[in-house]
C-alpha cells in the first residue's frame, strides 16, 4: 500500500466533494501548498505555476490575499481545482466538481474541465450531473446502488436510451 506522498509524488491529485481548503489562510497560500509535488521534485519556483492557474481562473487572482473561507462556492471549487493543478498531475480526480453550485458557476467549472483535459492531464471524475459529466468524458460508467450498469464511450451512452430516460429526461431525445 502506497503512502499519501507516494501517490502525490506520482501524479495524482484529488479534489474532494468537500474541497478541503485552508479557510484561514489566503488564496495564494492555498495555491501554494498544492506545488508541493513539484517542489519535492527540484522546482522551487512555482510563479510559473501560479501564473497557469491565475491565468485559468482570473479570479482567483484578484482574491490572492482573501482568506479561503470567505470565498464563494464557485471560488472555493476554483481554488480547490487551481490547487491540485500546482502540483503538475498527471491523474486529476475530481469529486462532485457541481455540488452546490449556480448553474452559471457548473458551466464554467465543466469548461474548465474540458480544457483541462485538452491539454492532456486524464481526468477521472466523479459526478452525478450525468449531462455536464457525459459531454466533457471521453469514456463513461453508470452506477447503481454501487454497481456498473452500463459503461462505454460517453457519447454513446449520452445517446442510449436507458441513459436519456433515468438521467437526462425527454428533451434530450429532441
């Protein structure tokens, strides 16, 4: 069984549903913490990083010296995401990226998330808006009371009929 700073150093990086910031320390702070993979590997300066992750979320930046936990939903889901992005991943597992957000706020996040993985980083993500989810994933698996039900390119199950009528809805048969 691998440490926790054996799978960091490896690559992997998670953002949990709950987001699990530092509410008592500013943004950047925050953001810093997450080069720590980086930092283990020889690269002290993370300004590169943090311009990278600045230059995604602009917000985050204009909030650089804000305590964590005055930030709103959609902030604190940007900075949790902007974090485990520090650390260069090569896997970004994300959980419920969505919950509790603006319906403005999960457009953006899902945006980013395609950009994300348009730039190679794989993502495993873990989601139950199921149209925002199938529209970003490459490959999907639907799950029932803890087991596979279906699985397959995203496409197709965005497509498959059992899918449209449990999860999506009517209109997307249009």
């Amino acid at each position: 069984m691998q440490s926790l700073e054996e799978r960091v150093l490896q690559g992997i990086a998670l953002v949990p549903e709950t987001r699990a910031l530092f509410g008592t320390m500013p943004v950047e702070d925050n953001l810093l913490l997450g080069a720590y993979r980086q930092v283990r590997m020889g690269h002290k300066d993370s300004r590169p990083a943090l311009a990278e992750v600045y230059a995604l979320f602009p917000r985050l930046q204009e909030r650089r010296m804000q305590l964590a936990g005055t930030l709103s939903g959609g902030e604190r889901q940007m900075l949790a995401v902007g974090r485990a992005l520090m650390g260069k991943p090569a896997l970004l597992m994300l959980d419920e990226p969505s919950l509790g957000l603006a319906p403005k706020v999960v457009r953006d996040i899902f945006a980013t998330i395609a950009g994300l993985r348009a730039t190679g980083v794989t993502i495993l993500l873990v989601e139950q808006n199921a149209r925002a989810a199938l529209e970003v994933a490459d490959y999907a698996y639907v799950l029932e009371m803890g087991e596979i039900a279906l699985e397959g390119p995203a496409a197709d199950l965005a497509r498959d009929s059992r899918v449209i009528d449990t999860y999506l809805g009517a209109a997307r048969q249009a």
